[in-house]
C-alpha cells in the first residue's frame, strides 16, 4: 500500500465519520474507490446488493461510487437516508435508452403482457413495470412468469433479452436497448485472442452480443464472474466486462493473468474500448468534495413507493428461489 493511499483512506475514515456517511462502490469504478470501499467498512457489489448493503447501515447518509440508477436504486430501499452520487451526470446507455414515455406506448401496445425490467433503469421506468431483475435472477424469474402462462415485455437490453430467448425459448417482446461497453467486444478478434492463449477461460456478461457469449465457458452476472475467475482451472482468463472489475478477480487469484476481451478490430468504432464512461466519472477528487455540491438524489414519493413495490417483488422471488436451490441442492 502506497502512503499517499495510506493518506487519501485516513482522510476518508474522518470524512465519512464526521458526515455520518457510508461509501459503498460498484464492482466497475476504479481500483481505488473500490478499496476505499472495502477498507472504511463499506462494501463493493452489484446494484442490487449495494442497495441491500445500505439497508443495513446505521449511517444516515449513503455515497454511492457508480451510475445513477445505482443511487436511485439505493434511494427507494432506503427513503429515510441521504443518497449522494459523487457525479449526478454518470448515467447508463441502458438507462438512457429506455424514457419514460416511449416506453410506456410500447407497453400499451402489448396490454397483456408483464412489464418485466433490467435493473439498470431509471426509478420512472421501474415504478410503471410489474417486475424489476437483475442479471443473475433474470432466467429463473422469466421461466416462473412463463410457467404461470404470462406473457412478457422485456426491457431495456436487446442482447441480455436475447440471451434469455435463446436459453429458455420463452417468447418475450424486447426493447431496443444496449450497452456501450458490453456491446462493442469484437468476435473474430476473440476468437484469435482464445486461439493465442490456448489454454484460457472466457467470462462473458450477457449484455454482450449473442456471438461473443456463444464463445464463453460461463456466462453471468458481475458476482457470478468473479466467482468463476477464482473456480478457474486456466492460468489465463479473458474477461467480457467493464475492465475495473479485474480489482476484485486479482484479490481472489493474483497468480492468474487476465485479458480484456478485445473491443478493437473490423467494425470497430470505440465508442467505449470496454470503459464505462459513466463509471470513470467518478473520482477521488468529486469523493471528498460531494457535500459542496448538487450530488444528492431526490426521488418523487410516488415513485419510490411503485419501484419500491417491482423490486420487493424480486427480492422475495430471489429469497424463495436460493432458498429452494439450496434445498434441492
Ligand atoms: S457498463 Fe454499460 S450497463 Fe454498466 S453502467 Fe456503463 S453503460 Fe450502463
């Protein structure tokens, strides 16, 4: 550990204490939010267990290192707390894909359909859906409805749609949404970089193209990569996901070499080079200045309360559904 992040963490221990506040980090901000995350008590996860996380800490006020539907998020599990974004403009291409009102015509013009939404959406658009997911829920919770004989508008991800067709064969009418960053790794260049390596192991996120998931040896949500990084037998691992998620794959195997899947090569237009732009904004610098600006998060009472209502929908399903697993398991 370097003295000035000896400094730097000093300084944020006093910061957060003073200001009665919790950081708490997306597994995609830069290697040192995430440590300073870890190491002031606070926590590195995906959104939904960030939002979880804040539930649970006695701080009224909550710093939250990533995107603003992550600080949205977070506001409607935890209304009584503070939400602060350290930039209100990281946003999600996923997000900004998907307004308010071209979406609600799209729903009209299915009425008997369940609105089933991606996490990374804004509060409006998860507070007029029947059912907020994430990544690692998504399947077994559109099988469910499935089984149910309900029929499904999925949004905002075509390619995490389009994953899930593929896997389950369920018919659901899907929006036109993507990420930039997920959507950019190039398959010939993957395919060349598998072929250099030989012996490698290709993570994916399924906010990836159909034709770089179809070269994956496991296929998941942030928490489910990591995981698969440390289960890996392969010395040499590919990642298909925002790079600043190797932090936490390094942690659990230093001795193992990873590899950003390629996002250069034919057709190529580096809108991203596999770099949540979003994600960078947030920075040291804007951390221990966000209570001299704009950065906390206000939400209308009437959205917290629908959104509040889709996502406590999911998070039963998730509690019955590991519960059943691990019964079973
Ligand atoms: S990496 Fe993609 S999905 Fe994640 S916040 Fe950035 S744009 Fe959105």
């Amino acid at each position: 550990m370097n003295i000035q992040y000896t400094e730097k963490l000093k300084f944020v221990k006093n910061f957060l204490r003073q200001n009665d506040a919790k950081l708490i980090a997306h597994y995609y901000v830069d290697e040192e939010l995430q440590k300073l995350a870890e190491d002031t008590g606070g926590c590195v996860a995906d959104s939904l267990q960030m939002a979880k996380f804040g539930s649970q800490q006695k701080e009224s006020k909550l710093i939250i290192a990533g995107v603003r539907f992550m600080g949205e998020t977070a506001k409607i599990l935890n209304p009584e707390k503070n939400i602060y974004v350290i930039d209100k403009d990281a946003t999600c291409s996923l997000d900004e894909s998907c307004q308010l009102e071209p979406f609600q015509k799209f729903c009209n013009s299915f009425p008997d359909r369940e609105i089933v939404v991606y996490a990374n959406t804004s509060a409006k658009i998860k507070a007029i859906s029947d059912w907020v997911v994430t990544s690692s829920i998504a399947i077994p919770l559109v099988e469910n409805l499935a089984s149910q004989n309900k029929k499904i508008i999925w949004a905002p991800d075509k390619y995490l749609g389009a994953y899930i067709q593929d896997q389950t064969g369920i018919d659901m009418k899907i929006w036109n949404g993507a990420c930039i960053v997920h959507e950019e790794y190039k398959t010939i260049e993957l395919k060349k970089l598998i072929t250099h390596l030989g012996d490698c192991d290709v993570l994916v996120h399924p906010e990836s193209p159909r034709s770089i998931i179809q070269l994956a040896d496991v296929v998941g949500s942030t928490t489910k990569l990591i995981n698969a990084s440390q289960k890996s037998k392969s010395k040499n691992i590919i990642v298909a996901t925002e790079k600043n998620i190797f932090y936490q794959m390094k942690k659990l195997s230093p001795e193992k070499n990873f590899f950003e899947a390629p996002t250069e090569g034919e057709g190529a237009t580096c809108k991203s080079c596999g770099r949540c732009p979003w994600m960078d904004l947030n920075t040291y610098k804007k951390l221990i200045n966000i209570f001299t600006g704009n950065n906390e998060l206000l939400l209308d009472e009437l959205v917290i309360r629908n959104a509040k209502k889709s996502i406590n929908r999911m998070i039963e399903f998730e509690d019955k559904f590991y519960q059943e697993s691990t019964r079973v398991s």
